[in-house]
C-alpha cells in the first residue's frame, strides 16, 4: 500500500505561508526539482502536491529547473497514475500558474476519458 502524503514545493516559503491552518510537519517540503524527483521516486506520488513555479537560482545566477519542469517530469517521464493525485498552484508567476494547472488538468482528464 502507497505512504499517503501531502508534497509542498517551495524554494523560500514555508507552508503556513500558503495554508495558514498548516505547518510545514503537515507536508513534505521539496525546495528544488531535484529533490522533488528523488523524492517521489523513492516514496511513490503524493496524494496532493501545492506546487510554486520559480525555484531560484543556483550560486552562479543561474535560473534553476522550476514546478513546470516538474509537472512535465510528472506527465512524461514518471509513469506514475496521477487520475487521482490532487494538487494547488501557489505560485505567484500567473503564466506558469496556468501552464501547471493547464498540463496536469488536460492530462488527468485525458487518462480518465481513455481509462
């Protein structure tokens, strides 16, 4: 049986910053792509994922893998049934808001019209 948790993924804020009823011992907090990655490999998906876009940069400015990236790691290259994963976009970049919500919307509604 699947360990059932929650995935918060920030580079800066904390949980309580987003879920103010919450604290970070309600998630697990991922700062970057690669942790992100790792951690679901290791523990299976998450039942909910808050996702942030920008997830800074690294000590020679340059701009990081971000929450799209990981949502594209999600679809295309997990392998991991995500009709039932539910998820939030806290990020505070309108575009990659969209275009997070945007691919994992279209794609959980394509595996559950092609079930």
């Amino acid at each position: 049986m699947q360990k059932q948790y929650k995935l918060f993924l920030d580079d800066i804020r904390n949980v309580e910053q987003v879920f103010p009823a919450l604290t970070n011992s309600d998630f697990v907090v991922i700062r970057s792509y690669t942790a992100f990655v790792s951690y679901i490999e290791q523990n299976g998906l998450p039942y909910f994922i808050s996702f942030d876009n920008d997830l800074g940069e690294d000590e020679t400015g340059q701009v990081l893998e971000d929450g799209y990236a990981c949502t594209k790691w999600l679809v295309y290259k997990s392998n991991l049934d995500l009709r039932e994963l539910k998820y939030n976009v806290h990020s505070a970049n309108p575009v990659a808001k969209k275009q997070i919500e945007s691919l994992l919307t279209n794609y959980i509604n394509h595996l559950n019209n092609n079930k």
